[in-house]
C-alpha cells in the first residue's frame, strides 16, 4: 500500500461526511421546539430522585431536601459553569419558594442546603443532614453510566468533533477525580451508591479502552 494512503483516505472521509454530519445536526434541533438535548433539566431530575430516597433511608427532612434539589442549579440553567452560582442560587430561590407561599423557616433552610452544595470534593462533612444529602446526590449524578451518557452527549457542545478515543483518554482521566468523589460523600448509603457508580465507571472505561485497542485505534 502506498505510504500515507491511509492517512490521505482518513481524510477524504472525515472531510467528506462532516460537512453533512454538521447539517444533519442543525436541521434535527431547527425543526424541533425542544432542544436536541437538555442536559441541566435532566440533571436535576436526577439529583432529584437520588435525594428523595437517601433522605427517607437518613430521616432528612425531606420537604426541605427536595425543594432545594429542584433549585440546586436554577443559577446556571445551561450546561457552563456559573460563579458562585450556589450564593446566586439560593437567593433566586428564596424569591421563588416565597412567591409560593412556603414558610420563611423552610425557605432559609432550602437556601442554606442549595449554598452548601457546591464543589466535587470535601475535606470533612458538611451540615446539617439535609445539606449532606443534597452534596451526595449532586455528585452521584456526576457518576456511573448516568454521568457517562452526561458527559458523551454533552461533549457534542464542550469538545466539538470528538472521538471515541478521545473519550477514552478523558473518562481515564476523569477515574482520578472520581475516586476523591466517593471518598468525600457525606453519608454511608450516599457513599455505597457512588463507590457502585465508581465501579460501573471503571468498567466501562476499562472495556472501552479495550474494544479501541481491538480496532487499532486507541491512543
């Protein structure tokens, strides 16, 4: 075969379909009302439904708990980063949840609870409980086959024309900082269920990188 054949046909190819794999993209979300994806509504479903059953299994106030998982990140609505948007966040919802009639003790409650939610990992527990749980569920989300999916479809926007062996690399990467994850849960059950999200992790990577090792096309 000629020399750099492969490379000249790896780029027929690339340039040949990514044109249409862009236009495919942009047609799909124009001729939709709902966005291709809304990564912080499902995200917050999420920590939703993992704090409701760790506050029951703890005994947390689970008035207080759920409210404050629904506006967690009502600050940053889209998938970036927003500073301090757990100070921001707590204040946008005081306003919502006293237009709503909720008592002005809960309230301060749920805003405590959202304040302390922010960071990946902790050096020592915070409190009061309600706080613990929401922390826990938060970066449970961020874990296991969940926060995988999390992170493959929303590399679409934060890493355009990726590939899977690029993610590869990254979620290997990523097992370092997941571990300091599961070391800095606040509860026991909060902990077992993102040590098994850890593990699923590690697994998925782990045949991940060997299936692109099959195709030859790890790095």
């Amino acid at each position: 075969m000629k020399e750099d054949l492969e490379a000249e046909l790896e780029e027929i190819v690339r340039v040949g379909s990514e044109k249409a794999a862009k236009e495919e993209w942009s047609t799909t979300q124009s001729n939709h009302d709902a966005a291709l994806y809304n990564y912080r509504f499902d995200h917050v479903r999420q920590v939703v439904n993992v704090s409701k059953n760790l506050a029951r299994e703890l005994g947390a106030d689970e008035e207080v708990v759920v409210l404050a998982a629904w506006l967690h990140d009502i600050a940053k609505p889209g998938m970036g980063s927003v500073k301090e948007h757990g100070d921001a966040g707590a204040e946008m919802a005081r306003e919502i949840l006293l237009e709503k009639s909720i008592s002005q003790d809960v309230v301060e409650r749920v805003c405590d609870v959202i304040r302390k939610h922010v960071g990946l990992t902790l050096k020592e527990p915070i409190q009061p409980l309600e706080a613990q749980v929401l922390w826990d569920a938060d970066k449970i989300a961020k874990l296991g086959a969940v926060g995988l999916i999390h992170y493959l479809v929303n590399g679409i926007k934060i890493n355009p024309g990726f590939l899977l062996d690029e993610v590869s690399v990254q979620v290997n990467d990523f097992l370092l900082l997941a571990e300091r994850i599961v070391a800095s849960m606040n509860t026991k059950p909060g902990r077992a269920i993102a040590q098994e999200r850890f593990d699923t992790l590690k697994y998925i990577a782990s045949a991940l990188e060997s299936e692109l090792k099959l195709t030859g096309t790890s790095r």
